[in-house]
C-alpha cells in the first residue's frame, strides 16, 4: 500500500487511538476505502508507533493469586494433558486409517508410522535403502504377507503415468503385472551396467 505524506503524519499523530475509531476517521478525512483497520495496524507496527500502552496500571493485583503450595485441586498440574488437546496425543498402539486407506499406529505420543510398515521391520528387520513396500491386495491389510519389498524404480513404472496402472488392476492380474514390470525393470538395469 502506497500512503501520502499527509496519511503517514495523520496515522502517526493518531497511534494511541482505538483501531477502528483511527481508521474510520481516516477513511472520512482521506476517502481511502481501500484502507483496512488491519493495513494501519501493520503500517502503525512497522513504523514501531506505540498505542501507548505499558501494562497493567500501578497497584494493579491479579484477580486470583495463590499462595505457593496451596493450589486448587482444578488447577494444571505438569503432565495433565487439557481436554482440547486429548484429541491429538493418543495412546502407544492407537491405529487409525489414513486418507489413502493406509493403516497407521502410534509407536510414541505423538509418532506414528504406517502399521505395514513397522510390523515388517518386526519381522524381518529393517528396509534397505533404495526399496519400497508395495501392497499386493488391500492397503488397510497390515499384515507383511500381503506387502512386498521391491525396489523403488518399479513404483513409476507400476503407478507412475506410463506405468501399468498396478493399484487399480483386479487382484487375479496384479502378480502377471508385478512380473512383468519386475523383469522390465532387470532388464533396464542390467543395460545399464
């Protein structure tokens, strides 16, 4: 937003009046409709304008002060978890579905990772760099029989845009697929050797 001198002095003069009184007076003395109360507030911080303020007035005391030691029973108490935020911590071993279908679990309070994915760590141990597990029938089935390691250049070529269109196949034709793009994908790989 440009400002005329003329609307910079007026906005500086008037800082410690209430926003929306400074800005209607404003847009009457200028015509500045295009103005918000938010574009001088940010102008008015930007030029570190003070409204004035300096805190609470002398003697002022809080309404509720306890002694140390003698807190209400309703008061927080470190490890509570407030209500409102119940929702987002969950529990060791919550499962919940994904957007994509995928199964996940949380491994910590706040970490969670697909349940595919740490049930085959489990069971055979970590995923080698460079490899991917991909779902042979339905992704909401965790269990590692039916999820197989395969290397990551095969994901373009089985979902990619010119690939086969993998996710999508009835079940009886996925493993004529997985076959055929497995040895493509050799063959690609041993041509470049």
């Amino acid at each position: 937003m440009k400002y005329t001198k003329d609307e910079l002095d007026f906005v500086e003069q008037h800082c410690q009046m209430l926003r929306s009184d400074m800005h209607a007076e404003f847009v009457k003395r200028f015509g500045r409709c295009d103005i918000s109360i938010r574009n001088l507030d940010e102008l008015r911080k930007r030029n570190r304008w003070l409204t004035g303020r300096t805190g609470p007035p002398p003697g002022w005391k809080p309404r509720y002060k306890f002694p140390v030691g003698h807190r209400p029973a309703n008061a927080f108490k470190v490890g509570n978890i407030p209500k409102h935020k119940f929702k987002r911590i969950r529990e060791i071993g919550f499962e919940f579905l994904t957007k994509d279908g995928y199964t996940a679990i949380y491994i910590a309070p706040k970490h969670f990772v697909p349940k595919h994915r740490y049930l085959w760590e489990q069971k055979y141990g970590a995923i080698p760099a460079g490899y991917f597990l991909k779902c042979k029938g339905d992704r909401a089935d965790s269990d590692p029989s039916n999820w197989e390691l395969i290397p990551r250049g095969l994901i373009s070529m089985l979902d990619g845009p010119q690939g086969r269109g993998y996710s999508r196949a009835p079940a009886e034709l996925k493993p004529i697929i997985m076959a055929v793009t497995r040895l493509e994908h050799t063959l690609k790989e041993r041509k470049r050797r």
